[in-house]
C-alpha cells in the first residue's frame, strides 16, 4: 500500500457507495476515511467513519485530512423539499469541503460528482447549481481539481426516483435508434464513474480538469487515464 488517505463524502449514495467498493478493490489507499451523517455499513480495518451533521463540517476541520478527497453529495428536489435546501447540499457543503481541502497539507487532488448540463447560466435550477458550483471550485484554484459530468446515471438507489426510473426505461429504448455522437450523452453506470474517478486519481494530474461521460466510459473499461492529451474530445 502506498499510505495514502482516501476522503469518501457521499459514501452511501449512488456513485460514492460504488467508489468506496472500487477503492476496497485495490490497494492504493491504507486509510479510507469516510464522512457523513450515516455509514454504509461496510466493514474493512482501512476504513474509518466520521459521522457528522453537514451543517457541522466546519468544526470537525481538525479530524478531517487526507490525500485525495472524493466529493459524491447531491440531492434531488424531491428529497431537498426546497431549493434552499438543494442549493445548501450541491453547492454550500461543496464548497465547504473543498475550501478545506485547499487548507489541508496533505491533500493533492479534489474530484467532484456534477453533471453533465451544468451551466451556472442555464435556466434549469438544477443545471445552474451545478455550474454555479463548479465554477466556484475553480476559483479556488486547486492543486487537482477533477469534475466528473455525468449524464443519467444508473445503478441501484434506496431511494426510488420516478423520473430516473421513466428515463431508464427510455435509454432503454432509445439506444437502439441513437446513433454517433448523441449516444455519448445518455447514460452511464454508477459503477463506470467510480472507476473512472479511481483511475483519474492514480495520474495524478495536477490542474482543472472536466471529464464527460463517454470519457468516464472509456476510463472505466480500460482501467487506463493519461491525461488530457490522450482523450478525443468529449462535447
């Protein structure tokens, strides 16, 4: 093992669940710290959890530390109840942890879940959040920053999404009628961007990046990331 610290937020969603699956895999990391209001119940000696309140993240400053931290908080509108409340998860909590990963010695990379649409103009309140965010993480001028856009994403949820499930069905569908590079937009595991994070990470390249789906696709099943350079341009 390399004594490397692994940060986990997010760990019992959709994506953070299956990154912490694919960092047990592997042996990159002695210590996967894992911060949140709840654990995933998993058992590993690597694995320690810091169960907090998000509103309380701030006073925990001290006990929170690593090498590379792996952002995968978000909601939905429908569990938010406001968009007061959505915007203080996707956004404020973000940037929270990011601006404490820019104060913290040890840490190289921030890699982040958004979604692909993030537009901090688009008149989608989702959509703008997103972009919102993300351009705040690159004021921040990072060591590492690594912005995954996913599309639809897929993969068992405990919470049921009646849109997500509609739309599921519908790429379901589509894919036999979508051709080139419209395909690239649809949909894409959870599990292909934990990998593709995972794989990222071990580059470490330093910089701003941004990494859309059939990039992430493409790194998940090669198990392989060499940089910007190497990738076709994914628009």
């Amino acid at each position: 093992m390399s004594g490397k610290t692994a940060l986990i937020v997010g760990a019992t969603g959709l994506v953070g669940r299956e990154l912490l699956n694919v960092l047990l895999e592997n042996d990159h990391y002695s210590k996967i710290l894992i911060v949140g209001r709840s654990s995933p119940g998993v058992k590993d000696n690597r694995i320690e959890e810091l169960l907090i309140s998000f509103d309380d993240l701030a006073n925990y400053k001290d006990q929170i530390s690593a090498n590379d931290y792996y952002c995968c908080i978000g909601t939905t509108m429908d569990v938010a109840k406001s968009k007061e409340a959505f915007y203080r998860v996707d956004y404020t909590y973000v940037m929270e942890l990011a601006k404490m990963s820019k104060e913290d010695p040890a840490c190289d990379q921030f890699h982040v879940v958004s979604s692909y649409g993030a537009n901090a103009q688009s008149g989608l309140f989702y959509n703008a959040v997103k972009g919102q965010v993300e351009d705040a993480l690159k004021e921040l001028n990072l060591r590492a920053l690594h912005i995954f856009q996913p599309s639809l994403l897929l993969g068992y949820r405990k919470n049921f999404r009646l849109w997500e499930e509609l739309a599921k069905i519908a790429s379901g569908v589509l894919s036999f009628f979508i051709i080139g590079s419209r395909l690239k937009f649809w949909a894409i595991e959870g599990s292909e961007v934990a990998k593709a994070m995972f794989y990222v990470a071990l580059s470490g390249e330093f910089g701003t990046h941004v990494h859309k789906p059939l990039e992430m696709k493409r790194i998940a099943h090669t198990k392989e990331y060499k940089g910007d350079n190497s990738v076709t341009a994914d628009v």
